[in-house]
C-alpha cells in the first residue's frame, strides 16, 4: 500500500501557479494603493492553491512562526498583504483551469463559510473583517485541496472519474471509494500528504485528514471537533446544491445519518443546521461578487440551485441529547 501511495504523491503537483483570476485581482488591487489583509483573503476565498502556498510561507522558519499560523488572514497578516499580491501577480504562468478543479474550488468556498457559520454564528461579511476569517474557516476552504492536487495532476483521470467527460459513465459508490480504486489512495489523504509537506499546522493538517471520519481523530481534542465541523459543513453544501455536482449524488437517507452523526461529533444542535439551511436558501454564494462582498449580503435567492431533498429536514435525525457548547468557544474554532 506504501508502494502505491508513494507513487501517486511524487507525481502530484504541488507548485501550481496563481490562476489566472488570481493574478489580475492581485495586480488591480495593487495598483488601487489601497491594501488590506482583507482584500488578499478575498482574492484567495477562489484560490485554494494560492491559498494553501501563502499558508506555508507564513509558516516557514524564516518568519519565526513555523508551525503555528492556521489562519489564513493570520498568515497575511504575518507576510503582509502587499507582500502576498506581489507574489500573487508577478507569476508569469497560470493555472489551468477546468470544470471539475472549478466544480471543487466552488465546493471548498461554499464549504469554507458554512464552516465559519456553525462555528461562530455569523455569515463571513468580508468587508472590513467583520467577521474575522479564522481557522475554521481556513480549514474549510483546504479541507478537499487533495482532490484538486489530483485535478492538477491528473486532468484526464479526474475529468473521467468525476464525471467531467464525455469518456464518464455512470458508476456507484462515493468519490472517495472510487479515487481509491483509481489511485490506491483518496482526497484526504493526499490532503494530509500536503499538509505535512507545506508545514501546515499539525491541527490542520489532522483536520483535513479526519473531517471524512472524525472519530478516528482523538477523543476530546480540538481536531477532531474541527474535522466534525468541517465534515458537517461540506455535507451540508452538497445538500444545499454546493457540491461537485448540482444534485445529491448520496442517497438522502445516508446523508442525513451522516450529518447525524458529525452533528453530534460537532456539538452542533438540531436548530444549528436547520438555520444554516434556511439562510442557505436566501443567499447564493455562487454569485461572482461572494468574494468582494461576503455571501448572503445582496440576499438572493439561488435559482440555479435545486436540492433533491428539502432542506430543513437536513438535521432532524440528530441526537437531542448533543451538548450544548457554543462552538465558537472551543480553541479549534477562535478566530
């Protein structure tokens, strides 16, 4: 098993460029003269490569904070945000892009501010960091960085295996169980390859790893919580029309035992999820100003969305007995 996952991770391609979104957001926002972390994390909400290259910078020895910067406004702050849009718009190479690294960064944003919701009780409203984005919300937007590290690495695999080409056909089982059968390894843990390669933080890179199994994690500690709110998080985006495909590609019944169960991991409450699920439903964070002006801010309705199932009856499977501690209080979850 080594043997195999040794080979598929010296083939991945970890040094990808900005895209190309990325480096003419960066050059405008130089060229304003006006800069804040803000407007850099803005920029990287649609670039969790880029995202995940400034995250190791701020951690590398040089700047006397290695392994200690989650964060990825922190990380900004850390490097500077003038610092950051100069790397950003100075490549002269971009990354390709294509529909399924565009259908996972869509999945991981989305992912990113639900996470931030559960854990703080607020919507991420970018402006001025009103909300300030945490490690929460940095987790959420790395949590499927393997899967993309695939996409990069391996376009006409991924295109066919998730269903991007016209070579697809239709198969069962869940993503995960077909990257292994396609690779001998899956999305997370490739995303834990990456983590320990870019000296993420160890809580992050655990969180990465676990948020498909949470309880695999250790009992109690912070990164198990986190990966439970990160795993909460990305099913609810693919309930609420944000996944990789525009319907529930799991059966409902499974997903709500699944959400379920991190629910409870979480200590997040029945009310919690459905709330996130009727704000959901007045927002859409599809829209192209979600990075400038913070999702749900214009408070839209996402028509091109359809959930296969309602959502409020996203978490009434859940146990009542969950604990009821704020999540925005655990050290996982400070911002």
């Amino acid at each position: 098993m080594s043997g195999i996952i040794n080979r598929i991770t010296s083939r991945l391609s970890l040094r990808q460029p900005p895209a190309r979104e990325t480096s003419r957001a960066a050059t405008v926002a130089l060229d304003s003269g006006r800069i804040k972390a803000c407007d850099v994390v803005n920029i990287l909400w649609n670039d969790p490569m880029s995202a995940a290259t400034v995250l190791k910078r701020a951690n590398q020895s040089y700047y006397g904070m290695r392994g200690s910067v989650g964060s990825l406004l922190h990380a900004v702050e850390v490097l500077g945000p003038e610092s950051c849009l100069t790397m950003l718009s100075s490549s002269s190479e971009h990354a390709v892009e294509s529909p399924v690294s565009d259908a996972v960064i869509r999945h991981a944003r989305a992912t990113a501010f639900i996470s931030h919701r559960l854990a703080t009780g607020a919507w991420l409203t970018t402006e001025d960091c009103l909300s300030r984005p945490g490690l929460v919300a940095t987790a959420g937007l790395l949590h499927s960085i393997g899967r993309l590290a695939l996409c990069a690495s391996f376009p006409a695999e991924t295109e066919s295996l998730y269903g991007f080409s016209e070579l697809s056909f239709p198969v069962s089982g869940s993503k995960t169980e077909l990257e292994q059968l396609q690779f001998g390894i899956d999305y997370s843990e490739i995303g834990e390859f990456i983590g320990r390669k870019l000296h993420f933080p160890t809580e992050l890179t655990l969180c990465i790893k676990g948020h498909t199994t949470p309880s695999t994690l250790q009992k109690d500690s912070a990164g198990r919580r986190l990966a439970a709110i990160i795993g909460t998080a990305a099913l609810v985006a693919e309930k609420c029309g944000y996944g990789m495909e525009p319907q529930v590609s799991i059966p409902y019944e499974l997903q709500n035992e699944k959400i379920a169960l991190f629910q409870s991991e979480a200590a997040l409450q029945d009310d919690d999820i459905r709330r996130v699920c009727d704000e959901l439903n007045e927002m859409d964070l599809n829209k192209a100003d979600t990075a400038t002006t913070g999702p749900g801010i214009n408070g839209s309705k996402a028509e091109d969305r359809k959930p296969e199932q309602s959502l409020r009856s996203v978490g009434k499977s859940a146990s009542k007995e969950n604990s009821t501690t704020d999540p925005g209080t655990s050290p996982a979850t400070s911002i």
